[in-house]
C-alpha cells in the first residue's frame, strides 16, 4: 500500500523562469523541481546567471517570466517566511563583531534548530575557537566558516548556497558536503551553485545538473 | 520518511520584537566597538560653532540672537555625512539580505535600525549641545526649550534621511545626493525647531513649534520605516 505522502507538492518547483535586465536575456526559461531530500547542482561559468538565479528564487529579484512555487504555493514573503537559508557572495556578517555575536544576531531573525545553540553550530564548522574573534582579524576561509556556520543553526528547509566551496581547504569542501548531506538525510532541500571545479560527492542525493547560459539545460 | 522528517523543523520564529531587539543590540555593539568614529559628528559641531564668534565677532547679543538657528543647522550638517552609511554596509556585506529573507517585518527592522542610528551618532551630538549654546551665549533659561527642540528634531531628521538613505544605498557617491534631497526636506524641521527656540528667547509662548515637531515625529515614526523597508527591497535588486 502506498503512504500517503503529507506533502505532495514539491519543496521548490520551477516552471518557465526567467530573468532579464534590461531586455537582456540571463537565464532561462528554466524547468525543475526540486524536492525534499534532494540537492541540486548548477553549475555554469562566471556571469551565466547563477547568483541570478538564486537571487531570483529568493524572491530578492522578481523574475521576467515564469513562476517559482515553493510548498505549492506561490512564492511570496509569507511563504517563505524563514523556511529558507541564503548563503551569498558576501558573509552577511559583520566583520567588527564576532562569529558569535553575528550568529546571536541571526538567530535573532531566523528559528534555530532544535537542540542547536551558537557554541554547537561553532564547533560544527571547528570555528568553537575563534568564536569571540572579530571576524575582520579571521583569513577568508575561517569567514565563509562563520557564514556556514548558520547552515549548523538556523532551521530553514531550503538551503540555496552561492558557491559555498569558494575559499575553503579539503577539510572546508568536507564539510559542506557533510552538512549538505545531513540536510537532505533529514528532508530539507539544497540548491547550490559552483563554477564546476569543485568535485561534488554525495551518494544520497539526486544530482541534478543545471547549465546555465544562453542555452540552459537541465541535465539529470 | 522524508514525511516523518518534517515534524522535526516546527520550531518557533522569534518574535518581531525579539528580532528588532536583536538588532538594536548589533547596531549599539557596532557602534561601541567603532566608537571613535561617533567622535567625528561631535568634533565637527564644535569647530563649526566657535568658528561662528570669530566671523560674526564677540557680541554676545549678536550670538544669542542667532544661536538657536546656528545651533539647529550645525547639528543637522553634523549629521548629513553619517546618515549615508545607515544601510550601505548592511547593503555591501550581504546583512541585508539576511534581515529581507527573515520571517520578520522589514520596516520594524529599519526602525530598529534608526533608532541604532539615533542612538550612537545624534545622541552625544545632543549631549554637547549644552556646550556649544555656551559658546554661543544663549541664555541658560532657554536651554531646556533648545534640548527639546533638538531632542524632537533629530529623530525625525534621522527618519526622513533613513528613508533617503535606503533609497540611495546602491548608487555610488550618494552622500552629495542624499544631501541635496535631505535639506529642502529638512527645512520645515528647522523652522519649527529654531522657532521654538527663538520664541523662548524673546519670551514668547513656544509649545506650537514643539507640538508641532512631535506631530510630524508621530507621523515619520509610522511612514519612514515602511518607505525604508520599500526602498531597501529595491535597492537589493540592483
């Protein structure tokens, strides 16, 4: 007997999307479902779209055409409302405070995962120390640990992750790899972009390929 | 099983007063940790005001007679070059993005946000405008009507320039523009404010200047952070 599933729409669904600045064309239309459990890939070269693209899922930046569901319903403010975690360029972080008291500050905005505090989610990302270090005297690497670090705390299903290997040692690409797979061993969904020359493993998720560029494609 | 999951993220959001509080507290330890660059605004009414004695010359009547004024326009020059940086830096390290995507009310955030601003930078200028009133020999009696005036004006010149602020977060060299858009915006404050303080020192009633800055303070307080939180989405887009 089959279960009923409690949510039969997927955790990100694509139809059609795409964006354009000023009449030209970046990316798409793009078609793709992302569900729980899952991790999706896009890879492209530098200026195909892809922080485009993440923006525009984000609903930071509203699409040319198409349309993004998230939960089956229309993305909107309330429908996201927290359930997900953005991981840009930049650290979103203070650099005159420290990992610490910038995660004290998220964890002010966004729910925390249950069981998690700020020390834990330090640890995970083996920053416990330099916790109480400005994050301006920290090398880049120990930087984008401290943005990761909320990867570790913060409770949103949706994880969209903007080349989150950028400036990490092997340990460092371990451990995304590590937290994504914890992630999606536990339902919640990643959609994350690379320019490619990070090899990606993970077993347990359904790769999907996304090749941005004038042509995109959607590859599984 | 991925169904069986879901049960584990019901976790509860923090409040929007937990999250404005959260960042008030970022905003005052950000400033403590840069509190030198807090002295700046200061050092700058200072000089500012005891250049005033040395072109109009010594008489103190002269200079009572046009503290109020002087006083009132120094401290918002003094502020015009720190109300630029409100939201570049939350704009330029991504910290935006985090308070645009959080389950919050952005426009509380930026209330929030302002009254960091007030807070850190505005506050110690009202401080000092103690000393710089006796450099100008206005009368000690008129002093409380002056810190009244100043204390309803610079919240709200705070608000307005919070809104001019968002709206130029993401062009370069804004400081000039925010300027050129702040000042007309702001003359009706220094009207009011400079009126209630030259009202006093001629003896006069002066309450319906301050009452009416604390009219246009109520309304800045409900608008300017739903205009800042407007202007803030448009600026992560660009």
């Amino acid at each position: 007997m089959p279960e009923p599933s409690l949510n039969p729409d997927p955790l990100l669904h694509v139809r059609g999307l795409a964006f354009a600045r000023n009449d030209e064309p970046v990316f798409g239309p793009l078609d793709f479902a992302l569900d729980r459990g899952e991790t999706l890939l896009v890879e492209g070269d530098n200026g195909s779209g892809k922080t485009t693209l993440l923006r525009t899922l984000a609903g930071m930046l509203p699409p040319s055409a198409g349309e993004i569901r998230f939960d089956g319903q229309r993305i909107s403010r309330d429908a996201i409302a927290g359930r997900m975690v953005f991981l840009g360029h930049h650290p979103g972080m203070k650099s005159d405070l420290s990992p610490c008291e910038n995660l004290m500050f998220l964890s002010g905005l966004y729910s925390a995962r249950e069981g998690v505090d700020i020390e834990s989610a330090l640890a995970r990302v083996d920053l416990a120390a330099y916790a109480h270090t400005p994050l301006r005297l920290l090398s880049a690497g120990q930087k984008k640990r401290a943005a990761l670090a909320r990867l570790a705390l913060l409770s949103g299903e949706l994880w969209l992750l903007d080349e989150p290997y950028a400036n990490l040692d092997r340990h460092g690409i371990e451990l995304v790899n590590a937290l994504i797979s914890m992630h999606c061993a536990r339902g919640g969904a990643t959609l994350l972009t690379s320019h490619g020359a990070v090899r990606f493993a993970d077993p347990n998720a359904r790769h999907v390929r996304l090749e941005l560029g004038t042509e995109s494609t959607v590859r599984e | 099983m991925v169904a069986l999951v879901q049960s584990e993220t019901t976790v509860q959001t923090p409040g929007a007063l937990t999250a404005a509080r959260a960042l008030l507290r970022r905003e005052l330890l950000l400033a403590w940790r840069r509190r030198n660059d807090a002295l700046f605004p200061v050092l700058y009414a200072i000089i500012v005001t005891a250049l005033f004695p040395f072109a109009l010359g010594p008489e103190p009547q002269l200079l009572a007679r046009v503290s109020g004024g002087v006083l009132l326009v120094t401290v918002l020059l003094a502020m015009l070059p720190t109300l630029e940086s409100m939201f570049r830096g939350d704009l330029e390290d991504g910290s935006l993005e985090q308070m645009l995507l959080a389950p919050q009310p952005l426009a509380l955030l930026a209330l929030a946000r302002i009254a960091g601003y007030w807070l850190s930078t505005t506050l110690p200028l009202i401080v000092v405008a103690p000393l710089l009133a006796l450099l100008l020999h206005l009368p000690l009696d008129v002093l409380p009507v002056l810190l009244a005036a100043l204390l309803l004006a610079t919240p709200l010149l705070a608000l307005l320039g919070a809104v001019l602020a968002a709206l130029t977060a993401a062009t370069r060299r804004s400081a000039i523009l925010l300027a050129l858009m702040l000042l007309p915006l702001a003359v009706p404050v220094v009207i009011f404010a400079a009126g209630a303080v030259a009202a006093a020192q001629s003896g006069l009633p002066h309450s319906a200047p301050l009452l009416w800055l604390a009219a246009a303070l109520v309304l800045a307080l409900v608008l300017a952070p739903l205009a800042c939180a407007a202007a803030l989405r448009i600026a992560v887009e660009t």
